[in-house]
C-alpha cells in the first residue's frame, strides 16, 4: 500500500531463468513463509482492498497476479520481489542481495496530491537477512537504496514473523513490522520542495530520516490440496514521526484486507 518494489522484472527473471535451467526445486513455494525463505515456484492471484498510499486515496479491490520461483543454487526471483541470491545454504538463516524496482507515484490533479508532480520508477539495490529465532518463529530484514527522483532513497524494513499450525491443513500467521527511512527518502514522499509549494499550496517542508511506519498483520492459509492452497489476511500500518506529520498524507492510519489462490510447483 505504500510505495515498493514491485513488477518490471522481465529482463532480470529471462537472464535468471537461462542462467539456472538445469537446477530443479525439490517444493513448491510456500506462501506463508516469508519470500527469501521459500523453496520452489508458484503463481499466485491475490485480491485486495486499496487504502492510502502515502497521500493516494484509493478505494475499491486491486487485483494482482504473481509469479516466483527459488532454485537450489540460491538464485530466487519474483514477479513482485525482484530478483535476489541467498548466500547460504543454512534453512534456519538467510543473507543476500538483490535488485528490485521502486515504481514511484503517479502525479494527481486532485487531493492532496495535486500539483506535486510524478515520483519516476527507479531500480534499486537490495540487502536482506532472515534469521530462524526458534521453531514457527522468524526475524527478517531488508535494506533497499535506489528510491526517489534523485536515487538516494534508502529504506530500512524490520519484521517478525510467528506461524502457528492449528490442523494439518490449517496455518495461522502472525506477524509486526517497523519501516525506516533516510531523509532522501522522506523528503521525496513526504517533503514538499519551494516548487512544489508553488504548485501545489502546501507548505514547503524537508523532514529528515527515521521510523515512517509500523505494521501487524494476521494471515489463515488453507491447504487445498498439496499444490493449491487458499489464503486471507488483514493488516493494519500507521505513518510515525514526520510522515504522519505530512501535509501530503490525508490518511495516516490504514487497515488492507487480501484474499489470494496459490498453486505451488
């Protein structure tokens, strides 16, 4: 719901997908692990509610298909992730670094995003680190730097993860999430330049890095059969600090349903 890297990966999954042909996937990817943690492939179709994005109020269902797949040789690509490579070979921890794509915002000639013109879509260069704390409980984290019209906008996202399996084919996942971000970043999504002021009638405002956002979620995944499985979830994100502050921001607090049917492979 706020701006991330998702889609325009064509180039990087077809140098991917020739460079691991030959590697096979001993299962389907499971969508209730977090996504540098999955093993083998799956295409997805989610359904979800739209809430505000950083000063965009959408409304209505979004809909959005996916497809990823993990090989045994580290390499993983996504659909919606970007492409990244896990340097280890230890299930209970994962590191390693990737490219994604930050798709920037679209200008608006309403709301409170009226005359503050277009975030351009930039790639970005991307670090994570998964770490297993205890049996169905799980820390991740990701770096990503690349962001903004002047591609120095770093962003910071810290999560934990717990899965409860309440039947054999019932899985409960919980999970909290904090986002942080440099001023580069803030100042591009949040501030308003002398320009933008101009054009837009807010007040010219350079906020400067730290905690933007915090995030819990609950996800009920049903498994259908062994490849098909059936999942829903909602989850609540509050703006901190100066982006809660932002005059371009018309809904700080949030609340997104999903409903998505994953086939694993």
């Amino acid at each position: 719901m706020y701006p991330r890297s998702i889609q325009q990966h064509t180039l990087l999954w077809l140098w991917c997908s020739n460079a691991a042909l030959t590697v096979q996937a001993q299962e389907g990817a499971d969508p209730t692990e977090p996504f540098h943690t999955r093993q083998g492939g799956a295409v997805r179709l989610s359904a979800s509610t739209n809430a505000n994005a950083a000063g965009e109020d959408r409304r209505g269902l979004r809909f959005m298909p996916s497809v990823e797949y993990h090989w045994d040789n580290g390499w993983m690509v996504g659909s919606d992730q970007g492409v990244a490579y896990n340097f280890s070979r230890d299930p209970r921890l994962q590191y390693g670094l990737g490219l994604s794509v930050d798709l920037g915002r679209q200008a608006s000639d309403t709301g409170a995003l009226a005359g503050m013109g277009s975030i351009d879509a930039k790639p970005e260069v991307a670090a994570f680190l998964s770490k297993e704390l205890a049996k169905d409980w799980r820390i991740t984290s990701s770096l990503r730097y690349g962001s903004g019209n002047d591609r120095q906008g770093a962003v910071a996202e810290l999560g934990l993860n717990h899965s409860i399996r309440l039947a054999p084919d019932w899985r409960l996942g919980l999970n909290a999430s904090t986002k942080w971000a440099n001023s580069a970043y803030m100042q591009t999504y949040y501030g308003v330049t002398s320009s933008q002021a101009a054009s837009s009638g807010h007040a010219v405002s350079t906020p400067s890095g730290g905690l933007t956002e915090i995030g819990a979620g609950v996800d009920l995944n049903y498994q259908i059969t062994r490849q098909v499985s059936v999942m829903g979830g909602i989850k609540a994100n509050s703006l901190r600090g100066e982006a809660r502050a932002s005059s371009v921001v018309t809904k700080p607090d949030s609340v997104t349903g999903q409903l998505s049917v994953n086939y694993s492979f």
